[in-house]
C-alpha cells in the first residue's frame, strides 16, 4: 500500500513559471549554472545552486551558501514571485517532448514506504552527493526538486487525469530546450479521494530518477523525527515532494559507451577478441540497435552491429541487461574495466546527444564507442522487484523534470 499524498504547493505566479523552471542542479558544473543564472536571472537554479552568487573563492558547500539559498527563497516568496496554495491539491506535470506526450501527477511519498522498500531503489547512493541536498534542504525547510517515481498504470488515476487535464491548466509554457511544459491542479475532494485510495491499491512504486534526492529527503525527515520524539507522523517531514508516472508513458534512452583506449591491443586484434562472444557485421551507416542483445560499434572510423552469442545472455534481471552483458563479455575481461563508476578510461553519452556524438568522441578523445538498445521500464521494475541493483549508467530519462515549479515545505 503506498501513501501518495495531495499537498500545500508554493510554486511561481503563472507569468513567472517560464522564467523559473529550471533543470535540475545536478546537470550543470558551477561555470555553466553561473552562466544559466545570468542568462535567466529569476532561474530556480541560484536557489539550488546559490554558490552561483558567489565568486569561485567562495567554496560550493560552504555554509554560507546554504543560508544564501534560504534566504533566496524566502525573499521570492515575501516578493510575491512564489506563492502558497492554500489547499491540499495534487498537481498534474505534463511534459510534452518531440511530439511524445509524458504525464505524471506531483504529490508527496511516504519516507516510511521509503524504508519499507514499497518505494523500490535500482541504484546506489554516495554519501558525498547526499550531504550536499540533505543540507540544502535541511537549512531551506523545504523539498525543491521533485523525485522521478514510476508505477504501473492504474485506470482510475488516469481517469482523474484525463478528467482534470479538461479545465484550464496553470502552466502553460515552452522551455529554452523546446520541451512544452503544462500544470493543472486536482483539488476537488472527490478527485484527490479517487487518486488517494487507489495508491493505497498499489503495492510498489519505483525511483526512476533521482535516487540522491530522494535519499537525503528521507534523511532530513529521519533527522527531523529524531529532534521531535513526539512526532505524529502527520508532518510535513514524514514526507518528499515526487512526480509520479505511469510506466506505459515512460520512455528510457539508450546510454552509451566511449573508451579511450584499447588497453594495449591493435584494433584488428581487439576486434578478433570482440568475435570470440559476439557476431560482427561490419555496417556503412551509424548503427542504432533495434532489440535486445545487439549492440553498435565504433571502431577505426568504422560501424559495426554486434549481436552478442547466447552463451553471453542470461536471464537474470542484472546480468541480462545489455549493458550488464557489454560489460561482463567485454569491458570487464578484455579492455579491463573492472569498475565503470570510478575508472577514468570510459565515459558515458546520455542518447539525447544522438549516435553522431560517439563518432565526435572518437575524432577528439577516445577510440572506441559502443552504441546500446535502451534499458526497459519492465526491466527497472524488475531489478527492483529483485531487489538487486542496476549497473552505473543503464538508464538515462528525457525530457527532465524541472525545479521550482514546485516546491515542498518542511
């Protein structure tokens, strides 16, 4: 049974919401987020990213710059930039992406399902990135960049949608990037009854994205709990600001792979070890894989499509995942990459970026780029549902949920 709760929204005056959206923090290094904050002064980023009000003296986890983030935010509320419904309202967050249309609903999850494992996780956590968010919202009182949830579809939420999706919609706008982006409230009670009661039908929801986020959310409820021992539960704290998504609307990107080098060996002998597990088939044009187990390659100025030999295939949730075969028949025992996250040797291009980037890469910095059939959303159910991990870099989503369209108060 999962708690998905309506909630008291701030969120930016309507002809301000264009100008506010911003992509999530984490996308930018500090040069580029100084320069989005120039650009788009009102950008929610000098909220989640306040060292951008700094100089580069100024350290980006310093104290100080949490307090500017506070102090930021509650200056645009007190200036009428941000305001607070008064009602408890769930939000629909429609994002509209190359003609492909992905709706989710905004509200708030239960940390307890966090940590019961009724919210399930896919990925690991570091520490590191944690405490950056954990203090962000801990100093600001306040959730600010939605966690991605997935579910499966459930008929009687899409019907509340659809129903409401019919009045005016509070947002309406095209961001910078040419993704449209589209805001209705549900506050009618029989609605948000509707929506409340069928959650509590669903046994498992899913962290698409935002693992960190949602990480050190619980963690600032769990903080807070400690501090008031007489807590109800009721809190805003028990809490984390989400967007929910049915999984039949939910697209993956493939996230591919650049090498930059061959670990010693000449490319016709790499390409003799590559045949050992997979058939090559050399190919004139860019190689898009078009199922599972095939792979583009890269190589020498060269396209190759690789089709991985059913002795390499598993049917085990992690190990059958192709990136999880490319690695275990490939990059692990021939190119050595034993561990993707911290090895300096490979590099990932998120598929927004297009096949093309892989041959830039391998005119600039690297010498072997591998094309990848996208990880499925019933494949991310189901490492979870094994309660298993997926390996670094499988799933990469479009378009991104932007901040400060909504925000959860603590």
């Amino acid at each position: 049974m999962a708690v998905i709760r309506p909630f008291e929204c701030v969120r930016p005056q309507a002809e301000k919401a264009e100008r506010v959206a911003a992509l999530p923090y984490d996308v930018y290094n500090r040069e580029e987020a100084c320069r989005e904050v120039v650009r788009e002064p009102l950008s929610f980023l000098k909220i989640d990213r306040a060292e951008t009000q700094f100089d580069s003296s100024v350290d980006t986890y310093a104290p100080e710059v949490y307090a500017k983030a506070k102090e930021l935010l509650e200056n645009a509320i007190a200036d009428g930039t941000f305001i607070k419904d008064s009602e408890q309202a769930y939000y629909i967050y429609e994002l509209t992406m190359d003609g492909r249309v992905q709706t989710g609903l905004v509200a708030c999850a239960s940390i307890d399902d966090y940590e019961s494992n009724v919210i399930k996780k896919h990925e690991n956590t570091r520490a590191d990135k944690e405490l950056d968010r954990i203090t962000h919202v801990d100093t600001c009182n306040a959730q600010t960049g939605p966690i991605f949830l997935a579910y499966r579809a459930n008929a009687v939420i899409n019907g509340e949608i659809d129903k409401a999706k019919k009045n005016s919609s509070l947002y309406n706008f095209v961001s910078p990037d040419g993704v449209r982006h589209q805001v209705w409230k549900i506050s009618e009670p029989q609605s948000v009854k509707a929506i409340r009661g069928a959650f509590e039908g669903i046994s498992s929801i899913y962290i698409a994205d935002g693992h960190h986020r949602a990480a050190s959310a619980v963690k600032v409820g769990l903080k807070r709990r400690a501090e008031n021992p007489q807590y109800t539960g009721k809190e805003e704290f028990n809490y984390f600001l989400s967007v929910l998504f049915p999984d039949e609307q939910l697209k993956i990107l493939d996230y591919n792979r650049v090498l930059k080098d061959l670990n010693g060996y000449t490319e016709q002998d790499f390409l003799e070890k590559v045949k050992e597990k997979f058939t090559v088939k050399e190919s004139a044009v860019q190689v898009h894989p078009d199922k599972q187990g095939t792979f583009g390659m890269y190589l020498g100025k060269k396209w190759y499509r690789l089709t991985a030999k059913p002795e390499i295939l598993s049917d085990d949730p992690v190990d059958g995942l192709d990136v999880s075969v490319l690695q275990n028949a490939l990059l692990s025992p021939v190119l050595g990459i034993k561990d993707p996250k911290t090895d300096a040797r490979i590099d990932f291009v998120g598929g927004i970026r297009g096949i093309g980037e892989l041959e830039r890469r391998c005119e600039t910095d690297c010498v072997l780029a591998f094309s990848m059939y996208p990880t499925s959303i019933a494949q991310l159910f189901a490492v979870a549902d094994a309660g298993r991990l997926m390996p670094p870099k499988s799933t990469w989503f479009e378009p991104k949920l932007r901040s400060g369209l909504f925000i959860h108060q603590i």
